[in-house]
C-alpha cells in the first residue's frame, strides 16, 4: 500500500481537486492522509465529504502547528509500504502511482522522485514541464533541490520510517538529504506525473526569502562547515538565480 501525506490549512479552494486526483489513480492500493492544522475556511467540511471512502483520513490537530507537524503526524499514522507526498494544493497525473511503482520496483529504489508540470494558480493551466535528472545524490542534491516534494515516494521497509526535521522551512528538501545520508542516490522518473500548483505567496516564490532558508539549512540542519555551506550556497544561488532549472 502506499500512504499519501497531505497537510492542509485554509485549502477549501483546491483541495477537492487534489483528492479527485488521488481517487483518479489507476493504482488504487492507497490511503490518504490529510492532516488539517485549525483551518478556518470550507477545507474539513470538503475533506468529510470525501471519507466514505475508507481509504481517505482526517485528522484534526488541536492547535496551528505548521505543515512539518501535520506531514510527521501522517507519517507516523501511515500504514503503507510507501510513503508518497502531496500538498492539498496540487495534483497528480492519474498514473502517477501506478508508472513510479514499477519504476522503483524495477530499479530496486529506495527513495525515487519524478517531473512534474508546473500550473497556474487560478485556473490550473500547464505552463511548463520540469524534468529531472535520472539519479542524484547527497552533494549534488545540496547544489539545487531536484526533488518535487509531490513527485516523491520513499521506501519504508527498506528505510524505515524517516520524519520531517522540525524546521521553519525547506523541510522536504532537509528530508530528502537526511535520507541521502543512508543511501548512494535517488532514481528519478524524467516523465511528467504530477502537476504544482504556482503560489504566489510561497517561499520558493520569494528569492531572497528562499536563500535565506537554504543558508540555515545548510549551517543549522546539515552542520555544514563555513567553507563548504559557501561553496554550496553559490552553487544554489547560481542554478536557483542564473541558471535556472531544466524546462521543457
């Protein structure tokens, strides 16, 4: 079984669209795990009406506590084999589950990610197709984060259950490094199958915000020296400024 984690807060306006995607899954061996962080808007009024179907769980946090604390708090509740994530905002291509299972089954991968589309906010027009490289591993992964928090799927029986460092921001990205440390790379699956949704109020919409998160990444989580925390924040700064990811 593979077990979805989903945080959600404030998501009434897309996150009915997010769950038909799921039950739009030619695989259908899943569960979904939406944790809702003290919403104020429609989201768990839209959520419960989605739980007839057994495979799909609400659970309420008692107080605001932040995406880290509602995806470990999945996590931790998870029953599948594999853990997969996706944000109550964006969506996924109807074979997604089914093309990256027989993607890791076939490589014998432990963690493994895939491209995506980025999308319109609004109206959830494609505007580009963001590939990825066929594998990566710990140092290059520090350069620029290849990995699409909802593209990834990891391996539980063979890695064991892996949370989210409690950080302000760039958990996924801190997750997958962590994960990184145990084994040589990920696979990557250069193939469009799940759609982001392009938030304006999002960090990685912010620059400046973004550097800063990285910087703290790499000194307060990753314990980078000062030298090296340089040299890979220029290689950051390089790819995420001047040298921008690869599209097609």
């Amino acid at each position: 079984m593979v077990s979805i984690i989903t945080p959600a807060y404030n998501s009434g306006m897309f996150i009915a669209e997010m769950i038909e995607s799921v039950l739009m899954q030619t695989y259908k061996n899943w569960e979904l795990i939406i944790v809702d962080d003290c919403s104020s808007d429609e989201t768990v009024e839209i959520v419960k009406r989605y739980t007839k179907d057994s495979r799909i769980k609400l659970i309420l946090l008692s107080k605001n506590s932040g995406p880290v604390v509602a995806r470990n708090r999945a996590i931790k509740e998870a029953e599948g084999r594999y853990i997969a994530f996706l944000d109550s905002d964006d969506f996924w291509h109807q074979d997604k589950l089914m093309k990256q299972l027989i993607f890791m089954k076939k490589k014998d991968a432990a963690l493994s990610f895939t491209g995506y589309y980025t999308v319109e906010e609004e109206t959830g027009t494609t505007q580009e197709i963001m590939t990825v490289p066929l594998s990566i591993d710990y140092y290059t992964l520090l350069k620029q984060n290849m990995m699409g928090c909802l593209t990834v799927i990891y391996d539980s029986e063979k890695l064991g259950k892996i949370t989210m460092p409690n950080i302000a921001k760039r958990q996924d990205f801190a997750l997958w490094l962590k994960i990184l440390k145990r084994i040589p790379y990920a696979c990557g699956l250069d193939e469009p199958l799940a759609y982001y949704r392009m938030r304006t109020t999002s960090v990685s919409s912010n620059k400046l915000k973004a550097s800063f998160y990285n910087w703290k990444l790499y000194r307060d989580i990753e314990k980078l020296p000062l030298y090296k925390a340089i040299y890979y924040f220029a290689w950051y700064t390089y790819k995420s400024i001047f040298h921008k990811r690869n599209r097609r």
